[in-house]
C-alpha cells in the first residue's frame, strides 16, 4: 500500500514555506557556499558532501520520508517576489502523546539576514504547530553568544529556560547551548489567575 505524501506549503506576507525539492540543488548549494563563514560558527560542522548534489538529494529524500511519517517538519523560506530561496526553518522531532512537542532550527542566507524573513517564518511556523499539527510544546537552542538567533526567539515569544550543558557539537567541538520554549498555553510571567 503506497503511503500519500502529505504536502507542505505555509504563506507568509513575503514568503512561501514549503518542502525542499530537487530543483532545488543549485540555489541551496549557492546559497550555502557563500553563507559559509556566516553560519560555520552557529551550525555542527558540514560533512564532507555537504555541497554535494548526493548530499542535497539525500536532504530530500529525508524530509519526504519525515513530513510522511509525521515526525519533523523541513521547509525551505522562499521569498514570493522573485522565488529567491533565502534559508529553511526545520521542526523536527515531533513527539505525539502525553508530550505533543517538537524542537525548532532554523537558518537564513547571508543575503537575507536581518530583514526580518525569519521572524516571519518563525511566526508562521509555530502557528501551524500549534493550531494544524496540535503541539502543545516547541522548543529551540542557540549558543549564549548568538544575540540574532536569541532576539529572533524572543520576539517570536519564545521564553528562556535555562542551559544545556555540551548540547551539540558546533564547529567542531561541544558547547553549551541556551534553550527556550513556546507553549501554546502559555501563562509565564502573567500576573492575573483568570
């Protein structure tokens, strides 16, 4: 029995979030090259065949299997305007039952940093996990360091909890990672019982 493939497609003012496909490859890779020595510093080390067009197709052949299977959630940030692929915002390991929660990463281009575009797919993100995908729990870490990718939480109404000691390996070695949540009931720091 084949398994329908559920497709994945959010928009935003000024973006289309939806699932990598193959096409794809050459704006990614390009992206990815000259975004190098923005993102090194924030991501786990790129495996050798990272740029590779085999690596970039086993990255779609995974999201496919991970939106049919339900368990995360790998969309691409393309900007309506002229198509332009800007980045790609991940929820990934959805759990279901008693925890209804997943964890959300997230990257942009060096081109299209601080304009805003993440922020907005953040935003349009977590919606649809909290209204479509019924998550109750969304949970993100970034290194203490990163002021952008904290900033970007904190607007989006994520709230700090607290720190994780050697949470990845980031450029080549364990660090310390601060991590925050978004609850869709959220009731931290209200002051009113009702």
């Amino acid at each position: 029995m084949l398994k329908r493939r559920r497709k994945i497609q959010l928009e935003t003012e000024r973006m289309i979030l939806r699932a990598p496909i193959h096409s794809d490859f050459k704006a990614w890779s390009r992206l990815r090259r000259e975004s190098e020595g923005f993102l090194a510093p924030w991501e786990p080390s790129w495996s050798d065949d990272h740029l590779t067009r085999k690596g970039f197709a086993n990255r779609v052949y995974w999201s496919q299997r991970s939106i049919s299977a339900g368990t995360a959630m790998p969309v691409f940030l393309q900007r309506r305007e002229d198509g332009a692929l800007m980045g790609a915002i991940t929820l990934d390991n959805i759990r279901r039952g008693p925890a209804q929660a997943a964890t959300l990463g997230y990257w942009v281009g060096v081109p299209f940093a601080r304009m805003g575009y993440m922020s907005e797919a953040i935003a349009a993100l977590v919606h649809h996990a909290f209204t479509a995908l019924d998550l109750s729990r969304i949970e993100a870490a970034c290194l203490p360091e990163n002021a952008a990718s904290r900033g970007v939480l904190e607007k989006a109404g994520f709230k700090y909890e607290g720190v994780a000691q050697s949470y990845l390996q980031i450029d080549g070695r364990w660090r310390n990672h601060v991590l925050y949540a978004n609850l869709r009931h959220d009731r931290r720091g209200k002051t009113d019982t009702g």
